[in-house]
C-alpha cells in the first residue's frame, strides 16, 4: 500500500510549509526536552491548539517531529548534570554522566542522538510495511501477558545494580513501596496517604525522578567539594564527535537487536519506550563481554537502550493508527488530532485516507532523521555549559529542578516530593544502594499491581490461569530464567569459593 500511494504522499510532504513547521517545532522540542523536568508530553499537549489551524499531514508532523526531538534532549541534562528527563533515560544515566566525566560528552550524546535516530527509523520503517499485521499480535496480549511482561522489565533489576544483588533487591523493594502509595486500584480506597489529599493520586513519578538524581548531586557539589573528580575539559568542539562512527559500527548488531526488541515492546498498548529500554539495557548487560562497564560508562549499554526507546516510541503508533489504542501518553495526544482532522483511526484509515496516512509515515522518518543534523549541534552548544564550575550552576540547576516538580500538577507537594526522594537516594548512594532498581519499582510497579488484580480476578484466584495461554507461558519461562539463573550463578561462585578455602 505504502509504495502505492509514495508518489502523492511525497508532494504532502516536500512542501516549504511543512519544512518550516518541522524546523520550528524541532527547536521547539529541544529546548523543552534539555530543560529539566518539562517533558515531551508537556511540549506536545502545548501544541495542539495550533493544530486546530493546520492540515493534517503538518498538525501530525508538528507533534511528532517536537516529541522526537524533546525526548531526545532529555538525555542532554543526563548527560551534563545527571538528571534524566524520562523513565527511560533514567536506565543509562549513570553511563551518560560517567562518559561526560571522562571528557566524552561529544561522544556520549553523539551515541545517544545516532542510536536513536537509527532505532527511530527502525520502527518507522516498521510502522510503514507491517502496521495491520502486526497490531493484530498485540491485540492477542491480556491482562495476564501484560502482567509478565511487567514483570519482565521489573525483572531488569536484578541485572542492573552494580552493587550485591542483595542491595539491588532491597532497593527495588523500597520503589514497590512508594509506588503503592495512593488509591488502591481495585478498591478505590487511600494507601499510605496519611491523610494527604496530594497523595490520593501516588507519588508524582516527575518529581521523583528529579529528586532522585538531582538532588544528591546538587548535595554532593557541596559536601564533597574537596573530593569529587573534575570534569574533564572538552578540547577542540570540532572533535567532539571523534570516533563516533566506529563505536556504532562495531555495535551494529547491538543496534539492530534494541531496535528489534524495541519496536516489539512499542507496539504492546501501554508498555511504552520506558519499559523497552530498561529490558533492551539489561539484557545488554547479560550477553556483554564487559558487564562490569554498566552503570559507570558503557558505550554498548548506551546503544542499546537508546535504540530501544525511539523504536518503542515509533512502534506505538502501531495500534494508534490500525486500532486508536494509544501507546503512551504522545500517542494518545496523536489520536485526538487525527479524530479532530477527520482521520479515524482504524483499519478503514488506510484505504479510505491511504494517501495522508502514507504521508505522515514519511513524518515519522523525516523526525528521525532530523534529531542527527540538529541533535549534534545542541550537543556542541551544551557541551560548552561544561565550563561553567558546577557550584556556580547548582543554584540554576534547583531553581530549574523546583520549577519542573511543581509544574506537574501546579502543587507545592511536588516540591516536597522532590527534597523528601532526593534526600533518601543521597542516604541510598553513600551507603552502597543503587537508585536504578528504586526507580524502576516506582515506574513498573502501579502496571504490575493492575494486570496482577486483573489477572486474579479473570482466573477466579487459580495460579494456572497465568501460564495457561502459550504467549503468557513463554514469559513466564523467560522470568523464571531471569530470576533463577543469577541466584544459581551466586551460588555456584560460593560453592566454589568455599571448596578453595578447603582446600
């Protein structure tokens, strides 16, 4: 269909106005994405009252095009001062910052920016020839597969940490808690609210996600000033980028691996980019060569997760487009502007409207492939925010940081929810708990409570009803394994260790 229809599709596109829309809404995006705590859902629900006075190539083209890039940008303020702008940025944070450490910010976000683009296009390309056949296998997904996919990505901590297992456990357990705080989903009744109206609806996961990474920095800048490591000057902004060719090229299969297992997971309704980096980055720990690199600046892990998140956000529009079943919130707002320009999403879209339809899948490229020319020259601008001493940012960084948390929801418990998480990962930090596995609690843990109750209450309470669907049996497997083979891997080792010393 698509090829069909190419010819009139590319004179939608190739127009001066769509050129202009795309630009503006292309530096629109970055500037959002780089500023922490607005996020791309902020920027493009901004922007759809503009597109009330648009056509519906370029009302689509202005959304997708300023989410790309803001989600993206995010990775900017990951990299410079350890603060990611989304979930899934927050999986390889620790390897964008070590990297800027080590002198290799060019190269850092130049693997972020490339490996995104790449894993964007992937997904495009797969929206493109295999949109109908393919949401057809996500709508096969029910609550129970859902549940183990959940699962799944929870399962990613106890790959992620870097410190014992036992550490990592303990720390994603505490991301469990806070994110059961709230309205019980099958009751209705508060939990753990203590009376709070402003924690009726959880813990804001944007504030907390803030806190978590910026506030023991910003405590660190000062309480260790006389010890932490300078940042390493940048050198010559021209050579930024050196050597980024051939950290891809080496990856290439890395690449193509998180592009594939990204666009799987997008296409799921409601799994989202967050949950596909945080599986693609630890399952590139698991068959690296080099594990112990994770968390302290791996250019693999960065590639994959990176190539995981924009093919999951193009793998979204999949049961967007075929179903209208939104993806993440982005999709959603992508819904409401095809109903509002007439384009009811379904599968009668792509025969009655095939030439539009066939025009916005060369958006989703043309977005892609715009965060590569545009994305490198933000990264050469905010490199040079490296020269600034951090003790004179800090008080801009806050003041950004209590911005972003009350903007949310326009409350002050943001702000409080900020300090209170910020504080607690400082304590986690400087005694040896990883952040990572809390965070992810935080983020899967409402998602695996809902398709848990869900699941119960369809099988009437029989454990069997999990595994009796073959889809949900064979994720269940792949938890078990994930679960028991390091547990045996540590046993084994303190088997062995024991048999030395008897020896």
């Amino acid at each position: 269909m698509v090829l069909q229809h190419l010819d009139a599709a590319i004179g939608l596109v190739l127009t001066w106005d769509m050129f202009f829309v795309m630009l503006s809404c292309a530096v629109f995006g970055l500037f959002v994405g780089a500023v922490p705590g607005l996020s791309a859902t902020m920027a493009t629900a901004m922007l759809v009252p503009l597109t009330f006075f648009m056509d519906p190539v370029p009302a689509i083209a202005a959304i997708v095009t300023t989410a790309a890039m803001a989600i993206f940008a995010s990775d900017i303020p990951a990299a410079l001062i350890r603060i990611p702008g989304t979930a899934a940025s927050a999986a390889y944070v620790d390897d964008l910052n070590a990297l800027t450490r080590a002198g290799k910010v060019g190269r850092a976000l130049g693997i972020s920016v490339t490996a995104s683009a790449i894993g964007g296009v992937f997904g495009s390309l797969v929206l493109m020839f295999a949109a109908p056949q393919l949401a057809l296998v996500s709508l096969n997904f029910t609550s129970f597969e859902y549940f183990w996919l959940a699962l799944l990505g929870l399962s990613a901590a106890v790959m992620l940490g870097s410190s014992s297992l036992l550490k990592s456990l303990v720390a994603l357990g505490l991301g469990l808690m806070i994110a059961s705080v709230g309205m019980d989903t099958t009751s209705g009744l508060p939990r753990f609210t203590f009376g709070l109206t402003s924690l009726l609806d959880g813990v804001a996961f944007v504030p907390a996600l803030i806190g978590m990474f910026a506030i023991p920095e910003l405590i660190r800048t000062f309480v260790h000033r006389d010890t932490l490591p300078p940042v390493a000057p940048i050198g010559n902004p021209f050579a930024l980028f050196r050597g980024l060719g051939g950290v891809l090229w080496r990856r290439k299969w890395n690449l193509a691996r998180s592009s594939t297992i990204g666009t799987t997971i997008g296409i799921l309704p409601g799994a989202g980019s967050d949950i596909a980096a945080w599986i693609s980055y630890a399952v590139s720990k698991r068959f690296s060569k080099a594990p112990e690199d994770y968390g302290s600046g791996s250019e693999e892990g960065l590639v994959d997760a990176c190539a995981a998140n924009n093919s999951a956000l193009s793998g979204a529009y999949v049961p967007a487009l075929v179903f209208g079943i939104p993806g993440d919130s982005i999709t959603a707002i992508v819904i409401g502007v095809l109903y509002i320009k007439g384009l009811n999403p379904g599968p009668m879209v792509f025969l009655t409207n095939a030439d539009t339809i066939t025009a916005i899948f060369l958006v989703f490229l043309l977005a892609n492939l715009m965060i590569v020319p545009l994305g490198l020259l933000a990264i050469a601008l905010a490199a040079q925010v490296l020269r600034v001493p951090k003790k004179a940012l800090a008080p801009l960084i806050l003041a950004f940081c209590i911005v972003g948390s009350y903007a949310i929801n326009a409350s002050a418990s943001g702000i409080v929810i900020m300090v209170v998480l910020g504080l607690l990962a400082y304590v986690m930090e400087e005694n040896g708990f990883p952040v990572a596995p809390t965070i992810l609690g935080i983020v899967m843990g409402l998602l695996v409570e809902r398709n848990l109750v869900t699941s119960l209450i369809k099988s009437d309470g029989a454990a069997l009803g999990f595994v009796e669907r073959p889809i949900a049996a064979g994720l269940a497997v792949l938890v078990a394994v994930v679960w028991t083979v390091p547990v045996w891997l540590w046993w084994r080792g303190r088997r062995s260790g024991m048999g030395k010393v008897r020896a």
